[in-house]
C-alpha cells in the first residue's frame, strides 16, 4: 500500500505553513483509494492536535527544540534535529515529503547517507528569510552574537541551494512561490493548489455565535478590521495599528482585532498604548483552529500587511469567509485577491492602508458584494481535494 511520511521538525503552532502540513495530509486519505500518510515531528503541540484528521498517522519523537528562548536560535535547533527523524522511518514508507527549510537536512541525510531509493519531495515554502531577505534583521535580534551569525547567514545561501537540489521535485502553493524558487535555486517548481475549506457551520448556528462573541466582548454593533497572523515583525501588523488613528477620524468606534500570537505582542501593545488606541484595538491571543470561522463570520473586512507572504492563507480564509481584503500589493495575496473586486492592494503605508478601510467602510454594500465574490472565486479555484490530487501527481501511488 502507499504510505507517504510527511516530515517537518516540530508542529508547535497553527501557523499557515503548519496548517498547510496537516490540511494536505487530511485531504490525501480523504481521496478514494487514499494512501496513507504519516506525520513525522519530533513535537507536536496539543492546541494543534484538532486540526490533524483522525486518519492521519503520527510518530511523534517527543524530542524538546525550544532551548534558548530566542526563535531564530531555536530555529537552528530545528535544522540540526531532522537528520535524526529517518530513525523512526516506518518501514513500508514509499515517499517523503519534507517541508520548509528547517526540513532540509534531513531531506540531505535521506538522499546521500541513508541512501532512499523513493521519491523525496520538498514542499518549499520559500527560500529562508534568515539568509536571504531577512539576514540583518535576524542578527540583530541575536544581538551580541549578531555579529557571528550575520557572515553565517549569507554564507549558508549556496549549503541552501545545493540542499535544496536533492530533490526528486520541489512543491510550492503558488505562481510567486514558483517565482521564488527559479529565482534563487533555478529550478522549476509544480503548484500544490490551496485549500480554503473552513469548519462548517449552518448559517443559524454561526449567526448565534457570532452574536455570543460580540456580546462576550462587547463589540455590539461596532465594525470590525480584522487580521489574523502570527505576532512576527514581518506580518507588519504595525501599519494596521498606525493605520486606525485616520480611520478612527471618520468612524471612531472602528475596531481592529488582532488574533495570533507571537514574539511581536509586547511592541505591538506598546505602539498602541504610544498611541492611545486601547479602546479600539483588540488582542485577542490564540483562536481554535474551529472558532475562526467565527472570527470571520463577525468583522466587516480583513486586512493582511505582511511584507512579500509567499502565498497568504489567511487572505484566502478570509476571502472565503466572504470578507472584502485589504492586502499590501506584495507577493502571493496579488494571486489570491482581484483588486478592486475581492479587496484591494494597497501600498504599505498606513495612509494607503487607511484610505481603503474608510472606503469599505462608507461603502457597506460595495463591501458584501466584494466579499461575496471573493468566496465565490475561492471556493471554486481552491480546494484541498485538487491540492491531493496535483501532490499525487508528483508522487504518484506505488
């Protein structure tokens, strides 16, 4: 029978990369005649277990990563705990799938030490920030051993592009990511189609709970911006929040809410004290992979402001949610949104970002009417269903 091992260091939170592992493992057993497939980590978190289907297998190694405290050093831990995952390989396995980059030396280890002779995927998300477009940022978060790791950084880019070449193919979830990797590998690259599938809900009972949620909070009938990401500087959640003071002018009981955590919180709860948004800023921590519909189902529009997002998960959630989307004009929200009809793509400076959230909303049916669209398209171009299909494509059943 066909088993695929899907490989990843640690699944400690539901990040978009994360979610991408265990939404696509649960669409190929989901398929008729499904293979199946393992999840391989040395942690897997508890709040990530519901999201994981309960015919995904799992061998979890219980191995601890998160030493140091500090996420980039961490993030090194990772790279040198894969090699060490191949010694709980199951026996029957006929393909690998390792993804991101913190996955690449064991993807190593498999090719020239232990020698597999089955197909090795690498699912790449993009090509690592830390020694390409985010080097000086990371060393300076090293601070004293900033300097030891800068030179280390750009150093590891040809270690990156030879590892990456052990691949049998190289997976990504979108024509900027394709972009990515012919760019900075010269490879080409086949698309795993996204899936934008959210936990269901009749219209009566997400209605309730929409009204629970704001009533718990209460929000009442305030309109809601709302963005959901992990708490890292590249999400730049600050242009939202240097954003709300010209919103707040033309609508003052605007809220924006903030879900996700991340090494980003405490700056960015300080930026909104340094300018007394408290009453209209929300942080609303970590949300259940099942209540973001919720989530979704109670703000008026989404706002996504990361800088180059190698796809952009959440912009399509929200899209398919049936939100209108203000997105930077930056990296793969430009595939996902249709400007002017789905969203808009703005510059990213908080005026720009403003402007168009005043413009949803003084245009409430304009809004629904982009927000209707956009789930429309998305539901039709993305599913998890073609996302297995084009993986079995690659990896074909053996």
């Amino acid at each position: 029978m066909t088993h695929f091992v899907f490989i990843y260091p640690q699944i400690k939170r539901l990040t978009g990369a994360q979610r991408l592992i265990l939404a696509l493992a649960g669409a190929l057993t989901a398929l008729p005649q499904a293979p199946r497939v393992t999840i391989l980590t040395h942690r897997f978190a508890e709040e990530c277990r519901p999201a994981l289907s309960p015919l995904v297998g799992l061998i979890e190694t219980g191995r601890n990563l998160n030493l140091t405290g500090n996420h980039y050093l961490d993030s090194l831990l990772e790279y040198g705990a894969g090699p060490s995952l191949l010694r709980y390989l199951p026996p029957d396995v006929t393909g690998l799938c390792f993804f991101g980059p913190p996955s690449l030396p064991g993807l190593w280890w498999a090719r020239k030490i232990r020698r597999l002779k089955i197909p090795l995927l690498y699912f790449c998300y993009e090509p690592p920030r830390a020694a390409y477009t985010d080097r000086a940022t990371v060393s300076r978060s090293m601070g004293k051993l900033g300097w030891i790791f800068g030179p280390l950084l750009w150093l590891y880019r040809p270690l990156d592009r030879y590892l990456t070449r052990q691949a049998s193919a190289v997976l990504v979830n979108g024509e900027y990511g394709r972009q990515l990797i012919r760019e900075t590998y010269g490879l080409e690259s086949t698309i795993i189609t996204h899936g934008a599938e959210l936990p269901s809900a009749d219209d009566a009972e997400l209605a309730a709970q929409v009204a629970r949620l704001r009533e718990r909070y209460g929000w009442h009938e305030r309109p809601i911006i709302l963005t959901v990401n992990h708490l890292h500087p590249r999400k730049r959640i600050d242009l939202l929040i240097r954003a709300m003071p010209a919103v707040l002018e033309k609508y003052p009981a605007a809220l924006a809410v903030i879900v996700g955590q991340g090494a980003a919180e405490a700056e960015l709860r300080q930026l909104v004290g340094q300018l007394g948004l408290d009453k209209n800023l929300f942080f609303a921590g970590f949300v259940p992979e099942a209540e973001l519909p919720t989530m979704y189902a109670a703000a008026n529009i989404y706002a996504h402001l990361g800088r180059a997002e190698s796809f952009g998960l959440a912009v399509l959630e929200a899209s398919t949610a049936g939100l209108p989307v203000v997105a930077v004009n930056e990296g793969g929200p430009r595939e996902i949104l249709r400007d002017g009809e789905t969203g808009f793509l703005v510059e990213a400076v908080p005026s720009a970002v403003a402007d168009k959230l005043n413009y949803l909303l003084a245009h409430p049916a304009e809004s629904r009417q982009m927000g209707q669209t956009g789930a429309t398209r998305a539901r039709l171009r993305y599913t998890w269903e073609q996302g297995a299909k084009d993986f079995l494509a690659v990896m074909p059943p053996a």
